[in-house]
C-alpha cells in the first residue's frame, strides 16, 4: 500500500541529503524536506485540524506549496488546490463547498477569509507555526483509498465541482508517468505551470520519489524558466502549449545555453506542429513529449513521445497511446466500441480513475460507468494511438485551462440586456482557443455595444473566461427541433479552413 508519505520516506532513506527542492535562494535537503512536511501536519493538527479535514491553498509555485501539496494528504488530511486566476466569487464556492477548514495562502484573502476557521499566511507566519508545531508522523492511520485531494474544475451547470482523487489515483498517475517518462535521481525538474493546475503538480511525487531535484518558478515568465534552465542545469519540464511558445520566441530572441533540457513535456490543450517546429528549433536538446489526460484521470492518460521526430507523420495529429495502467476505449451513445478509425467517446478505465464529484452524485454518475470515466471529448483510434477529433461537451480550452460554454453563458445571462447567449470556442494563435460568444439583445436594450457586456464579465468570471468578442445580433439563435441552441453553426464560420484537432 503507497500513499504520499511513500515518496517522502522513501527519499528520506535513499537521500536524505541530497537537493529536494530550490526556490529562488531557498534549498532544502529530502530530510529537511520530510521535517518541513511533517512539522506542517503537527501544526494544522495543533489547530484542530483531523482526518479528512480539508486544508486549502491559494498561493504561486513556491516550497511552501510542494510541502502543502505532499504534506497535507500524507497527514491524513485533504489538500484543496485554489486555482490563482480565478475570481473572488468563485474561490468562495470553492471553499464553501469543500468546507475547507485552512486556508493557506501568498495573498491578502479579503473575503475568502470569512468562509474558513483559519488563514495561515505564506511567510514569516507559516514559518512561525512550523518551528513551534511538533513533529507528526506521516502515513499514520492513512490508507490508499482516503481521499487525498480535491481540485477544482469547470461544470457544465456553470459552478465548479471538486474532483475527488485519492492516494491510489495520484500514485497510480505517478507509476503510469514515470512508465512513461523515465525519471533518474540526476534529474533537475522546472515546476512553471502553475501547482493548482494538473501539469503544474502531476510530476511532484514522481521526483520526490525518484530523489530528483525540483526548482519552482513562483509565476511563469518565459525569460525567468530560461535564466532557470541555464543556471540549475534543468533537464525536464512541462507545461502547456502557450508556455512553449513563449519559451521558443524568448530563445530565439535571446539565446541560454539550454543543452542540459533533455525533456519537455506539454498537455492542457492541444498542440499546432508548427508550434512544435519552433520549440524543437528553439531547444533541440530536449525530446517533445505530448500528454492527454484530464483532471478526473490524475491527470494521465496518453503519452506521445519524440514528437519532434513526427512532425512530418500522422502520428503529430495523434496524443499518443495509453499509459501502462491505462485503458482507453472508443464507444458509441449506448456504450459499445466502434470500429477502429470511427468516431465515438473517450473512455478511460484505470486505477487513476476519480472517486467521483465532492457532493455531486448526479454529475458523478453522468461520468463514472462501471468504473470507467466518460471523458466528453470525441475521437477514434488508430495503430493503438488516439486522435482527438472534437469536445463533445462544448468545453473551451484556452491556454490549458478549460472554460465549459456554460459558465460563461451564466455570467452573460445576468445582464439585464441579454435575452440569449452562447459561448464557444474559436481559433487562437496565442491560446489554441479563445472564448468567443453570440448574444441577442431584448428588443429595448437593441443598440448595446458588445464591449459594455465584456466590461460586466471582468471580475465575475476569471479573466481567460471572459468572451475575447461578442458578436450581436438580432435574429434568434439557431435551434434543434427538441430545441437546443446549435452551436456548432455559430462556430463553424470561424473555423472554416482551420484544422481544430491541432488548436
């Protein structure tokens, strides 16, 4: 049986010594590392916090958030990631619906401090509460199947739901990641996609466990991630697609010696071959390495390695074949597999698979079938390798961060002019997709700019929610008989010519 406390006792035996994590001019050894994590469990538990107590965390990459992140579940205790782009009505469900107890963060709270007992902040408090707290043994009373976390994502009614993961999820997406990608002790890992977020977190166990060192970037910055690279001799990182595009053009700019990079990862959102081109021109020292996956999965699901030996094949198209661990299924509306190449559902079956949405047993039960997690998304197979084709749940990817139409559509309802609303994605060359969105004015409110119903989004939604365009017009919405706006006619001028499958 493995739960976080594995990797950090198993560091502390192999290497207790060696470099476990840098942050800016701050290092810490796996002993220290251990000690900090353990120290963090007797302070919350100091404070009342018990098993299954969730303990949430609003903060940029930093040490504090790997220790947080690690020592939180490895207590016994449940780690309730806050995403930093969000807005302050939505951090509030978020730690409403979770009932989170503590909330840990780098930032002034404002309200959010009323909804939790406990407001622990990042610096010279966390540090206090950490040399005062006694020791807590970790793994203690723990098991694989307590819930280790809950990450907050999009839902289709417009409010975010809690995945449910784990110990066995989480350490069943770091045995599949580490299958997938080799991890060696000598291994320098740049964490620059954000910890909330699951490419930002997904190899934190991984290294720990491997004994490879980890150098966090606090935000993400193209010209810091590259002074980073040269100056730790990083050899593996990942991110999503925006960030390797803003990686390429900083070095094609102004050239580091990157020649330690072995390996860079993305997922997120799916990837343009020209984008891939360019980074392999930019870094031609590290292998391309495509992951598909999801939240609910842990988030691994599909691995494509060497991409920059398949720019020229079909196979660029591809995500890539499913991890061992994994299985992966193309089925029909009636749960049957389709012939090799025909269109149906993502389905995935895995130990990596979520318990489930936090107090949402309808939506867990539109998803989980035996087990088996319906992911929304359209594709086929072909030679064992899956290939994405469409969303079949409108979900808007823009920057590696998923917006549902309808949380949009939410916001978009509230002004007092809009009768309708329909939020989709369209082609970006920046973001991959971009949320774009229909509305037809009430017959009195008929001459409003779409820029005043922009402006009423901003700070109700988080900014990579908020429609970039608003198109306005007076004629109805296109409707199906049953009477379901037909989305697919308000986007389809907009990706005329344009392959989706690569944005």
């Amino acid at each position: 049986m493995h739960t976080f406390a594995s990797p950090l006792l198993a560091a502390l035996d192999l290497a207790p010594q060696k470099t476990a994590v840098i942050d800016s001019d701050t290092a810490f050894t796996f002993s220290e590392l251990h000690d900090r994590c353990s120290r963090l469990a007797g302070a919350l538990h100091a404070i009342g916090v018990s098993k299954g107590d969730r303990v949430a965390i609003l903060a940029g990459n930093c040490h504090e958030y790997v220790e947080v992140y690690v020592g939180v579940p490895a207590a016994g205790f449940v780690v309730v990631p806050l995403n930093t782009r969000h807005a302050e009505p939505e951090l509030l469900y978020a730690l409403e619906d979770s009932g989170a107890k503590v909330l840990i963060t780098d930032r002034d709270p404002g309200a959010l401090a009323d909804v939790v007992a406990l407001v622990v902040d990042i610096g010279d408090d966390y540090e206090t509460r950490l040399a005062a707290a006694q020791p807590r043994e970790l793994g203690e009373h723990v098991t694989e199947q307590d819930l280790a976390g809950l990450f907050y994502t999009g839902g289709t009614t417009g409010k975010s739901k809690g995945v449910m993961l784990s110990h066995r999820n989480l350490i069943s997406n770091t045995f599949n990641y580490v299958m997938a990608v080799p991890q060696y002790a000598d291994d320098v890992m740049l964490v620059m996609a954000p910890m909330f977020h699951a490419a930002g977190s997904n190899c934190i166990l991984a290294n720990i466990w491997m004994t490879a060192t980890q150098v966090t970037l606090h935000t993400f910055d193209p010209a810091a991630a590259l002074d980073l690279i040269e100056k730790h001799r990083v050899t593996e990182s990942l991110g999503v697609p925006t960030m390797l595009a803003a990686l390429a053009e900083e070095q094609h700019a102004r050239p580091r010696d990157t020649a330690s990079l072995r390996m860079l990862a993305h997922g997120g959102s799916p990837i343009a071959t020209e984008l891939l081109r360019r980074t392999h021109a930019a870094l031609p020292s590290a292998t391309l390495n495509e992951i598909y996956g999801a939240t609910e999965l842990s988030p691994l699901s599909t691995f494509l390695a060497g991409e920059e030996k398949l720019l020229d094949s079909d196979l660029a198209r591809s995500c890539g074949r499913p991890v061992i661990g994994n299985a992966v299924h193309i089925l029909n509306v009636d749960g049957d597999p389709v012939e090799p190449g025909e269109v149906g559902e993502v389905v995935v079956t895995g130990n990596n698979v979520m318990q489930g949405y936090w107090n949402k047993p309808e939506q867990t039960e539109a998803v989980l079938v035996n087990g088996s997690y319906w992911t929304g998304d359209l594709g086929y197979m072909k030679d064992g390798y899956l290939y994405l084709v469409d969303r079949s749940k409108d979900m808007i990817v823009s920057g590696g961060e998923n917006v549902y139409s309808t949380e949009v559509e939410e916001v978009l309802y509230q002004h007092p002019a809009v009768l309708e609303a329909a939020a989709f994605g369209v082609p970006d060359e920046k973001w991959g997709e971009a949320v774009w969105a229909v509305v037809v004015p009430r017959e009195e409110h008929a001459n409003i700019a779409a820029e005043e119903i922009i402006q009423f989004c901003r700070g109700r939604i988080a900014g990579y929610k908020v429609p970039k365009g608003i198109d306005i017009q007076l004629d109805p919405l296109p409707k199906s008989g049953p009477g379901k706006v037909l989305k697919r006619q308000l986007r389809a001028p907009y990706w005329e010519g344009v392959d989706r499958a690569v944005h």
